[in-house]
C-alpha cells in the first residue's frame, strides 16, 4: 500500500517550520552543560515566569479533572488586563493555535492568504497546511514598512485573510493604527498579531469592536515568561469568538496553563518589572553591537534586535535586498555559507545561539534576543572574536 498516495500532494511537498531547540538539546550538540548556554535565538524572556506560577502549580490537586472548555477563569482574568469584555476573548495553546483556527474558520481550498515577509513564518505555514494559498507582498527595503499600495492591488475575491505582525519578527518594527484601518476597508480579515505588545506598547485591540474584520493576537510565551506552558490568547469581534469556540479542540488550553496564567496576572507588577528590564537591556545590547561597527541595526520596539553584516549592505541605507546579498543567498544554495551564516555557527561553538534565517532578504542577518546583561556581555566578547 503507496500510504502518499493517499496524502494530500501539495503537503507531501511543502516546507515544514523551522523551530528552534531546546536548552537540553542545545547542550547536547555543543557538549556543554544547559548552564553553558547562552539561548538568544527564541526571543523567551530569560528571567522565567512570576515564582507565583510555581507556587499556584504545585498548589493545585485536582491535574487529573480535564480542564475547562470555555475558559471561563481565564477569560475573566483576561477581561481585565486587556481591557475588553470577555466575550471578545478567545484563548489557544499558543497564538500559533490561533493563527490555525483563524484560517480552518475562512479558508476554503485555493483562498488566499496575503503575507508581508520578512515576517513570522507561521503564517504561511498554517495557511499551506489549511489548504490556502499564499500570496507574499514584501515589504519595503529599508524600512520594513508595509507596502499598502501592494497590499491593497493584491487583494482579490479569493483573498480571506491579511496577517499583519507588530512588532514585527524579525524586523521589530511596529505598524501605524491608520496603516490597519485602511487594509480593514479592503473588508477581508486583517490579523494583527501583536505577540511583542508588552515591549511596544502599541496595540489595535481597541478597535476590535467596532470592526468585524479586526483581529487581534497576543501571548503569554514573551512578556510573562511561559513559552513551555503554550498560552495565548485573541480579541475578535463576538461572532468570531462563537464560531472558533465551536470548532477549537474542546480541552485545548491545558489546566496548568490557565493556573499559570492566573497566577501571572496576580503578579503582574513584578511581570511588568521583568518587561522594563528587557528594556532597559535592549537599548544596552544595541548600543554594544553598534559599538562593533559592522553590524547594521535595525531600531527594535521589541524583545529582540535585527542586525546585519555592514560590508555585504549599502552603506547609504539601512537596505538589505541588495545585489551583494542576493548573491550570499545563491552562494549558500550551492554550498557556501553567507557571513552571517557563518559567525551564526562560530557563536554556537562557543555555546551561544542566536537566530539565522536562511532567505533571500536576510541571508546576511541574525536576530539576537535580548538576555540578561551578562548574556549581553559575553556574546560581544564572542563577536569580537569571530569577525
């Protein structure tokens, strides 16, 4: 029995997501303790989650009663951290989980799906898996802004759905509430995938309400530290949340991860105190790798900073599509490795990993994660020594 045959083609053929490892796995390939590593590359926070968590976990007896279906608590707790009623809440495991009920809810079979790379790859991963066509509008070289015109001449009646990250990963910029509006009157879904809020500021959910195309996705992985627990959560207008709650997995949010939850909005002064912290590193980590001078950086309003090789770019722009780079891309598909590829794998030698992606745009760029200060401090000493 030929069991592909009975698959469906387009996914015997597509690219799976690229995830980053764990520290235990880390330590394994470098042969160094998990206290060894320095892990920049998974944008987690590296102070942990609120001690409350662990407390309220060890606390709780009852593990072996399923969950509940309609995350009553946890919507409540949510209503007011969020600041809307909870009947615009819906929660998943992860925003990931989100992202795949969205498009099980309005794709059919050969819709479209608009994506403004470079962005978050579980985009067009989930719309592929879904079944949905994706249809890329890069955005501007530069800057990283969208390219609105290019979204707007790209939508058509088979377009469903607009992701939109802010701030955006990698690129950690953040997009305009006007810039939001005017892809909402195309009348297609615009998911606004807000996963680095709490470092930013800037948020859209607001507005969730009087849009019926207006969707809004946070998580609890970055700012609250429980990206091994997988929690998110949405804002989307009434009807919306009524549908996805009838088709969500019924016990999709796990018991101790809505104990974790609570407990982290208990403790949400010290969360907020962490939040400040990363901050505060990130404006130091910034200017420590600018102090390098061949490193171009992109200004973050995130948890992480985009940087990339100055003598493969235009020296007169922050530009990265370049000729030069291009070329690296090319390079790297017979074989040869970019620089940045390159000082990426001499970083993991030394135990410390920072985040590579292997694409046209940003073959000669890494994204860092903002650490604690002493991860600051010995991945410049690292970088110094690999250039």
């Amino acid at each position: 029995m030929d069991v592909e045959k009975l698959i469906r083609p387009e996914l015997t053929t597509m690219e799976g997501y690229a995830p980053i490892e764990p520290v235990e796995v880390l330590g394994q390939r470098t042969k160094l303790p998990p206290e060894g590593i320095v892990k920049l590359d998974g944008n987690e926070n590296p102070y942990g989650c609120s001690p409350k968590v662990y407390e309220a976990l060890a606390a709780y007896s009852r593990y072996h009663i399923y969950p509940d279906p309609e995350q009553r608590d946890l919507r409540e707790a949510l209503e007011t951290y969020v600041g809307m009623s909870r009947r615009h809440i819906l929660c998943g495991s992860g925003s990931d989980e989100l992202i795949d009920l969205v498009l099980r809810l309005f794709l059919e079979p050969g819709d479209e799906v608009i994506n403004c790379p470079p962005t978050f790859g579980m985009y067009p991963f989930s719309a592929n898996v879904c079944g949905g066509k994706v249809i890329d509008v890069p955005r501007i070289d530069g800057s990283f802004a969208l390219d609105l015109s290019g979204i707007k001449g790209a939508v058509n009646s088979k377009t469903k759905v607009i992701f939109i990250a802010s701030p955006n990963n990698p690129t950690a910029n953040t997009v305009r509430e006007q810039e939001i509006m005017q892809l909402l009157d195309t009348g297609r879904i615009v998911v606004v995938d807000e996963a680095y809020f709490e470092f930013s500021g800037a948020t859209v959910a607001s507005l969730t309400p009087n849009h019926p195309n207006l969707i809004v996705l946070r998580t609890f992985s970055k700012w609250a530290g429980l990206a091994g627990l997988r929690i998110g959560y949405g804002v989307f207008p009434v009807e919306i949340v009524n549908h996805l709650m009838r088709i969500k997995q019924p016990y999709n949010i796990n018991t101790a991860a809505q104990i974790a939850v609570l407990a982290s909005l208990a403790d949400i002064d010290y969360l907020r105190d962490n939040v400040a912290r990363i901050v505060a590193e990130r404006r130091r980590l910034f200017g420590r790798l600018q102090e390098l001078g061949w490193l171009r950086l992109y200004p973050s309003r995130a948890n992480f900073i985009l940087c990339c090789l100055r003598h493969h770019s235009d020296t007169s722009s922050f530009g990265i599509a370049s000729e030069a780079k291009q070329s690296d891309s090319a390079q790297d598909k017979l074989g040869e490795e970019s620089h940045a590829k390159k000082i990426w794998r001499q970083l993991q030698e030394k135990g410390i990993f920072v985040r590579y992606f292997d694409s046209p745009r940003l073959a000669d760029c890494l994204r860092i994660s903002v650490g604690k200060p002493e991860d600051t401090d010995v991945l410049v000493e690292a970088l110094k020594d690999v250039c």
